[in-house]
C-alpha cells in the first residue's frame, strides 16, 4: 500500500505535559492511504505572569490526535515517540492537489467539522495527574496544507499549589458567577489562528478530584474574565468555599497563579509588585526595576532572593527580608534598597554578551553562566566570580572532578584562535575564581606573552575547567600552552589536555603557583615539560603541583614535569610520558647545571615512562641539583639506552630516602653528588608490587615503607603537609605512608 508522509512543523504556546494513552497498531481501512506528519521540535516559551519553570511541548508515545481530511472525516492520528518532537502516524483520505487540512488535540471521536469550524468539548471533571496537567484538558488546535501545520494552545491556565503538608485533599472545585469555564466549544478555522468562537454547552465549574501530592497544579480554562469560587474538599468529607471578590483575567497561552491550598483552606492571591531601588539593581545588564510582578497570599512573607523580571539578576536578600501583604483590591508595591541586598548573581545565558555582564558587575558580583558558547577573549575582574554550567534554571551546577570523571560542562569559552581566551591582566588583592567552564582554541603568537588559553596572576584561581586546544607559539622561552599561572596564583580540579606550547609547560606552568587535583594529558612542549613546567623564584613559595595525574605529554625534555629551583612535587602519578631528548618522567634543572635550588619530588609514582631519544641521564628522574626524593615509586621508565638508570643525581646536596626503584637503578653524576648525597631506606622495586592502575599490591614492601611528615622536619623544613588525602582521594596514611600516590586503604 503506498505511503504518503505530509511534513508539517508543530509550535505550541505552551504544553506541561499530553496525554497518556498505550501504543497501539495503526489498522488501515480499505481506500484510505497510511499518512505521517512529522512533528517539529521546537518548544515555544509562554509569556507568564510570575517567574518559574517555563513550560514546553512535550508528546508521549500514544498521544492522540484529531486530523480532519479530505473527506471531511474525524481520523486519530497517534504519537510514535515521545519528546519535544515527534511524529504522528494515522490513515486518512488525502487531498489529490491543494487542501487544507484541520486537527484538534486531544482526539475524540464527537469532534466534528464543519465548514472551518471544528466542534469538540473542555471537560468539566478531570483527574488529577502526578505531572500536574490532568490528560487530555489542554485543547489545541492547527491547520496546515501539508507543507507546515502550526498547533496553538485554545485555553489558559489556572495554577493551584499544595504544599507538603496538605495531605488529605480529594477535590478542587472552581467555579465562575460569570463566563462559562468548559464546556462544548466550537473552534474557528477562519482566522490565521485557530480561536474559540462560540461556547455551546458550557459550565461555570470545573472540577478536579483524586490524590494530591505536593506540587502545581494547572487548570486548562476558556480564556476571560472571572470572580471565582473556590471550593475544597478533603478526605474526611470537609469542605472549605473561598471567595475572591475580584475578577481574575485569564489569557490564551498564559498562565495564571490563583493561590496556595494551607492547613485545609483555599489562600487568595492579592496582585504584588516588588521592584529594586535603581542604586540596587545592576546597571547595564538590565533595564527593568521589577523583580517580581504577580499574586501572592495576604499575610507577611519572608523573602531569601528575589529574580529581576528580565530574567538577569538574582539578588539574595539579607536575613529577615520579608514584605506583607494585605487583603487588597489594589496592586501592592514593595521597593528592595541597596542595604537589602547581600549579593547579585548576574545570569548569562547562550546568546548573551559575557564581556557585558563582566563590564557591568561590580566586586562581589558573581557571573552564572549557562549552557552555551561563547566566543571572545575574556579579561577578569577583581572580585567578580564566573561559574559556567548551570542549568536553565541556574539553580544547579555540577561538581567537576577530572580524577574521576571528565564530564559535565556545558558552558565553552572560544578564542576562536585569535588570541588568548582568559586573561587576568594584574594582580589581586581579593581571591577571584573562575569555575566550571570549558576554555579553548586560545591562540598565543606574540613574543613574551605567556598562557595559550589561560593567564593567571596573585590571587586568580581557576577550577573545575577543561582547558583544551590551545597553542602557545611565540618564543622559545615563553610558558604554558593550556594556562600560565603566576605567582599567588591556583589552578585545581582542572582537566588540562591537547595544548601546545612553544617553549615550556605544554598543559600548565606555574611560576611560584599551585597546582592540585587536575588531570594533565596529551600536552606538548617544543622545549621542556610536555604536561607541566614548574618555576620557584624563591624557597618560601616554590612552584608547586600536587594530587594530580600527568600522562601523555611530550617535550624535548621532562616529558611528564620540568622542575626550575625551588620546586615541589607531591602525591603525583607521571605515567605514559616522553621526551625527546632528555627524561621522560619528572627533570629538575639541566644534567649539569646548577639552576634547580631544591626540588623535592615526595609520593610520586613514577612509572612508564619513554625516551625516544639515547639518554645517557635518567628515565624517570633527574635532579640536577639540590634535591629530595621521598616515599616515591620510580621503576618500568625506558630509554633507547638501555644503561639509563631510572635515577640521575647531579651535583651537590641530594636526598634519596624511603623510596622503590630497581636495582642499580640509581646513578650519581659525579664526585659531588657521590660525596654529598644521602641515600638510604629503598626498596628494591620488582614487578608484581603494583597493581594494574599503580596501586600499591597489598602485602608487598610498598605498604608502610614510607617516611612520616614529621621526620621530614629534620631534613628539609619546607616539606610541608598540604593534604591529608592520597591521589585517589583516600587517607594519605594508613599506618606508616606507603610509598608512592596512592595509599593502601
């Protein structure tokens, strides 16, 4: 039987949610051809008369649909997916050439037309629905010639709330003195939009009845105006009748808020405005002074935050804000004043201008951002904190942890390649951190400038970013392809991965800066540092990375990590690095050279790691100068050499104590580093002490061999106890410390 598929695009004002009916078979009747409408899937925002969810079309498998054809006859039309999309499936007798076909939801098989006028019925009794939209209520109805059909909403909405501890309600009854509510209704064609002509059997009640969680509750009625009636019911038969004295004005396509059901009584909602003084709001995001325009209950209502009208700003309001409202048939105004105001979180969403929201907030201001991308080059504000990935509704926001999952971001930041995306162009005096966000395709081409995506300076932090894509290539000497992080400054729970840099620290260089908990993979360096580039400009504040997983980078030298004077390595696992030259695994300063002034590399496994190139230093570390390699785990690190040693010590001062490497893993450069290095308390490394992810095997010499902070004081006052937790997150001692990241829990 020949199929004919009619495309036709659906938009509604609004639909909380259709009916529910099961999925059933489509029998085809003799001389009627199998038909498909495809239903676009594109929600449409309602205008609403208070700030909340904003409603959207959504179709269940099963939904049934009225299509009046070239045979004038009533044919169902059925949902096949459920979604904002869908397609509806049905038989019907179609038009040979032009034809206007006319369809109305929910499908009945009383709905009759004639001429361009469709009959169908508002049912007065309805069930409640846990969704909150009883099935089959919110009357719709389109026209199309098979090239586009348009659905609009014919009624409005009436919304009840029940709060939890209204627990016995049966019934909600409205009733109207005034225009009918529902009833048989006849729905005009004639016009663009399809409307509700004429009223034929109406009601002045509608009635809902059934078990009423807690929730909203919404009641399709015919669009007008009403003095309603409200009449309760509860389980044990009592009832409650609440008058409004007062019309209430229903619109097609809008939502109206009639009142909140409390201790067993109907509340009345009274017409309240609240608006913001003008030296409260945010000048220059948004233009509206109204932060709330709608029905609220009589009596005094304590206020935590409060949303502007534009949807831009949420203010949060200090302790006992709070308005009263009394029983009025005037509007009430509340104006908020600036010392009501205890912080503004300005809302961007895809579409909006971050760079304005930035240039308008002020210090203290936080910047939510929502699902989206933005393209630009971004400059921090002093005291002004950007959280990216909120929901639409900017209530919620994910917890982005890379060590465990590397999911979860929605909001992107482009460079677009055109330079770098995010700049912090001073130093702060107020800690200011940038959150949640996706930062990438940063492009860095001149001299001297430093972070291909990222610039961090005193007092900028940066975390819960994914940092990708982005390219330093200047000169040689210049630093960070994914993120530059001077002095003061913080970088953690960051994924940092495909950057690129020109010279050093192709995912992260921290210059006197920290690094923890962050995911560093797949970076490249020309020069030195493939994952990480560390530089302590002086002993008290070092360059520091700890907690964090450096795998996959590549550079000419330190594959994983690149250590200049004073550095601190901590708790890290470098794995799967290589360099091309020199030391895949961690390298502190030149083989022998006297620029690294005391890099302490303490609980680190590093394993795996690769030299391309025939190395005659270390594998896996080399500490040219002054040094400490403690409680770490240094083995399975190759060279195309096979005499280089997993360990290289260059000249003066260096500890070695409490460690695992194999034997004769270990090679001191010359006779001052022979003389005056302190090598003691190793385990002889073997396969089989650890497990498959480099976690220490229990039973094996890893568990408990390790060195106590506390001892360390005697050996290098500056080791100090930054966390209490190993690289998985678990209690860093257990016992005496293992050896290596990870702690036998």
């Amino acid at each position: 039987m020949k199929k004919t598929a009619i495309a036709c695009g659906l938009l509604a004002a609004f639909a909380i949610v259709s009916c529910q009916v099961q999925e059933q078979e489509f029998a085809v009747e003799e001389g009627l051809t199998l038909c498909r409408f495809t239903v676009g899937a594109e929600p449409t925002k309602t205008t609403m008369d208070e700030h909340s969810s904003v409603p959207f079309i959504s179709w269940t498998t099963g939904d049934k649909v009225s299509v009046f054809d070239a045979a004038l006859a009533n044919r169902p039309f059925e949902a096949l997916e459920d979604g904002a999309s869908t397609t509806l499936e049905g038989s019907m007798t179609p038009f040979e050439g032009e034809g206007t076909y006319y369809a109305v939801y929910p499908y009945s098989e009383d709905n009759s037309l004639e001429g361009t006028v469709v009959t169908m019925q508002l049912p007065d009794k309805r069930s409640v629905s846990a969704a909150g939209l009883a099935p089959g209520t919110n009357l719709s109805a389109a026209k199309g010639d098979g090239n586009g059909m348009t659905f609009y909403n014919l009624c409005g909405l009436l919304r009840i709330t029940v709060p939890e501890d209204v627990t016995t309600l049966a019934k909600v009854k409205i009733s109207s003195s005034g225009n009918p509510l529902s009833g048989k209704v006849k729905v005009d064609f004639s016009g663009e939009v399809p409307s509700v002509s004429e009223v034929v059997d109406g009601s002045n009640s509608v009635e809902l009845t059934g078990s009423f969680p807690a929730g909203n509750y919404y009641i399709p009625v015919l669009p007008g105006s009403y003095p309603l009636t409200v009449e309760l019911t509860l389980s044990d038969g009592r009832m409650s009748l609440t008058e409004s004295g007062k019309l209430i004005s229903v619109e097609r396509s809008h939502v109206k808020p009639i009142g909140t059901v409390k201790g067993g009584k109907f509340e009345v909602c009274y017409d309240v405005e609240i608006l913001l003084s003008d030296d409260a709001k945010v000048t220059g995001w948004e233009t509206s002074n109204v932060v709330f325009s709608g029905k609220l209950p009589a009596g005094t209502l304590s206020r935590e935050s409060v949303r502007s009208v534009e949807e831009k700003v949420i203010y949060d309001l200090v302790d006992g804000s709070s308005f009263t409202v009394t029983e009025s048939s005037e509007k009430q105004t509340f104006t908020i004043p600036a010392t009501a105001i205890k912080a503004r979180h300005l809302l961007v969403r895809q579409g909006d201008d971050l760079a304005a929201a930035l240039e308008a907030a002020q210090a203290g201001d936080d910047i939510y951002v929502g699902e989206g991308t933005f393209t630009g080059n971004f400059t921090m504000k002093e005291g002004v904190n950007v959280t990216g990935s909120y929901d639409a509704s900017f209530t919620e926001v994910p917890v982005y942890e890379p060590l465990k999952a590397t999911e979860g971001l929605t909001t992107v930041l482009d460079g677009n390649a055109a330079g770098r995306v995010v700049t912090q162009g001073a130093d702060f005096t107020t800690p200011t951190t940038w959150k949640n966000l996706v930062i990438r395709n940063g492009k860095v081409t001149t001299s001297g400038e430093n972070g291909g995506g990222v610039w961090v300076r005193k007092n900028g932090i940066l975390d819960g970013c994914e940092l990708r894509d982005n390219t330093l290539a200047a000169a040689a000497s210049d630093c960070g392809g994914g993120v530059c992080a001077a002095s003061g400054s913080l970088v953690t729970r960051c994924y940092i991965h495909s950057n690129r840099s020109s010279g050093k620290g192709g995912g992260f260089f921290a210059n006197d800066a920290k690094g923890c908990f962050c995911l560093v993979e797949g970076n490249t360096a020309v020069k030195q540092g493939g994952g990480v580039a560390l530089y302590g400009g002086a002993q008290a504040t070092r360059g520091i990375v700890y907690n964090c997983i450096v795998k996959g980078n590549t550079a000419r030298d330190g594959g994983g990590i690149y250590c200049e004077r004073w550095c601190f390595v901590y708790n890290c696992l470098v794995t799967g690095n290589m360099a091309t030259t020199n030391v895949s695994g961690i390298m502190a300063g030149g083989a022998t050279a006297n620029n690294n002034f005391g890099c302490n590399i303490v609980n680190c496994t590093v394993v795996n790691n690769t030299d391309s190139n025939t190395s005659q230093y270390a594998a896996g570390v080399l500490i040219g100068n002054t040094g400490l390699i403690m409680n770490s785990v240094i083995a399975g690190n190759t060279s195309n050499n096979a005499a280089t040693p997993q360990i290289w010590l260059g000249n003066k001062w260096t500890f070695v104590i409490y460690n695992a490497y194999p034997e004769g893993g270990l090679t001191k450069g010359n006779a001052a580093a022979t003389q005056n290095s302190r090598i003691h308390d190793s385990v002889s490394f073997t396969d089989g002490m650890l497990d498959t992810v480099f976690r220490p095997v229990a039973g094996s010499a890893l568990v408990n061999a390790g060195v106590l902070t506390a001892d360390q004081a005697a050996i290098d006052g500056s080791v100090p106890n930054w966390t209490d937790l190993d690289l998985a997150g678990g209690r860093r001692q257990v016992g005496a410390i293992d050896l290596g990241c990870y702690e036998l829990q």
